[in-house]
C-alpha cells in the first residue's frame, strides 16, 4: 500500500523588515518608477533639468506606490477580496503576519514620509505641487478603502492611467521646468497605458475571486475577454503615443524604439494573456509587462533626451 503523505506545509511569511519588503510589492514599483523617468527625460531635452527636483519626484512617486500598496494590503483582506484561493501572491495582512490596523498604520508612516520627500517640490513649485500630492495620497488610499473604492467600482483603470501617466510625467516635468507644455501631458500617455495594462493583467487572472467579493473590476463587470482586449488596446495605446509625438515634432526619431519595444514584446504578452488561465503562466505575466514598463519608459526618455 502507498504511503499517503501530507501536503507541505505553505510557508509562514517572512518576519520583520523582510514583511515590510514584500508587502511593499516590489515587482510593482516600477510602475511608479518609469513615469518619473520619462519626466526626466522631457526635461533634459527642453534644458530644464533640475537634479534635487527629479530626486524628490523620484522619492515621493515610490513612497505613494508604497503606501498604497499597503492600504490595498489591509483593505482588500478587510473586505473579503484576499482569500486561501488567492492566485497571486501572498498578502501580508491576509496571511496573518500583520493585522489590518499595523498595515494601515504603515501606510500612512508611507505616505507621511511621501510628504516629507516632496517638502522642497512644494516650496519650489507652489500650490499646484501641493495640490498634486495631497490628491495623489487621496486617491491612493481610495484605491482600496470606502465605500466608493477606485478598485471595487471598475474606476481603478481610469485613475492608474491618469496618476501613472500624465499626472506622474507632468508633475515630474513640472517640478524641474516650472512650466507645463500640452505635449508633455500626451506624452504621460504611453507609460499610463502600460502601467494600466499592468492592472488588467491581474484583474483578469483574479476575475473569478474578484467576482465572488464583489470587486467590480472591468474584467468582472464585462467578462474575461472584454480584459484581455483592453489588455491589447493599452498596449497599442502605448505603441502609438511615441510614434505620434515623433510624427508631429519631426523629430526624436530615437523615440520609436519605444514603440518597437512594445511592438515586439506586447504582442507575446497579449497572446499569453488571451490564451492561458494558469496562475503559474498569469503570475509572470504581471512582472514582465511591468518589465516592459519599465524599459518602455528608459527608451522613451533616452530616445527623446538623446535625438
């Protein structure tokens, strides 16, 4: 007779500083990264770059990405959305390492810090600076918290292409030249496109545990198929937004390897995404669209800085 054997145990999460690392989600802090870098890029090429500046941009976009990715920890686990039949990673609050109160409690030390990071943008930029960060903080601990959160009404799309995407590149263009062209706000476009095609990606691989907590995300409210070709719309979004502005100025040829980028490897993504329901396939997919996020934006900076 077979030996019957017991399941191995999950492992118990990780203690102390490590915790807060993996509650912070690394894989997804380039989406708050490579606006930044685009910003930068735009700058350098219009003479207006400003060092201390882009640094505190840098600084104050990661510490919001932080913050709300732990309020999203404690509030998803609240609401019943981060379960045992999770497919994604493992949540901190979730798994019991943290209770809803600790997590919140990081994140507005996240956000207070964010402010911190942005005490010279605003004495260098004014109201506008101000402004900006006190909505971004808003909307990050809407994101998940509420009675109207971003993320449980199909809203969520919407807010990580406008604050990964203009808002991100135009306020980081804005803190260094003081002045805010309309250009600068499309160009914000591209990487607002793939940092939201990073959402979709997730919200289609949790469609069924979304749709059991009453998480109306887009995938849910329309079905699997209506994600995935937003999924391909966002990356064609994306492809288009440098081709344009290289088109238009006639100039910043070096601009379209954005572009090919997303030509080459979007098209791969998006057939993975149609074709697989596995979280073993999903789980990947979500870092390497944030991978291609993250270069998108170095070639599109680079290429406009730089021709």
């Amino acid at each position: 007779m077979a030996r019957l054997t017991a399941p191995p145990p999950t492992p118990a999460p990780p203690a102390g500083v490590g915790l807060w690392l993996e509650a912070a989600r690394p894989k997804t802090l380039p989406a708050a990264i490579a606006p930044v870098l685009v910003g930068i890029g735009l700058a350098w090429e219009a003479g207006a770059f400003h060092a201390l500046a882009a640094a505190c941009a840098l600084a104050g976009a990661v510490l919001i990405q932080i913050g709300t990715n732990y309020s999203n920890d404690a509030e998803d686990f609240v609401r019943g959305a981060d379960t045992e039949a999770r497919k994604g990673p493992r949540r901190a609050t979730a798994s019991g390492a943290v209770t809803a109160v600790q997590m919140r409690a990081a994140a507005a030390v996240a956000f207070a810090l964010a402010v911190a990071a942005g005490g010279f943008l605003i004495w260098r930029g004014g109201w506008p600076v101000l402004a900006l960060g006190l909505v971004s903080i808003a909307s990050g601990v809407a994101y998940t918290a509420g009675r109207y959160a971003l993320a449980y009404t199909g809203l969520a799309d919407v807010f990580v292409l406008v604050f990964f995407g203009p808002v991100a590149v135009g306020g980081t263009y804005y803190v260094q030249a003081l002045d805010l062209p309309a250009w600068v706000l499309v160009a914000g476009l591209g990487p607002g496109f793939l940092a939201t095609a990073i959402l979709i990606a997730n919200n289609v691989r949790d469609v069924e545990e979304d749709r059991a907590a009453n998480k109306r995300t887009l995938a849910v409210r329309f079905g699997r198929g209506f994600g995935v070709r937003l999924y391909n719309a966002c990356l064609s979004g994306a492809l288009v937004v440098p081709a344009a502005l290289a088109l238009v100025s006639r100039d910043h040829v070096g601009v379209l390897a954005a572009s090919a980028l997303v030509a080459v490897l979007g098209r791969r993504l998006g057939r993975t995404l149609a074709v697989s329901d596995d979280p073993a396939v999903l789980n990947p997919l979500l870092g390497k669209t944030a991978g291609l996020l993250f270069l998108y934006s170095v070639a599109f900076a680079l290429g406009w800085a730089l021709t």
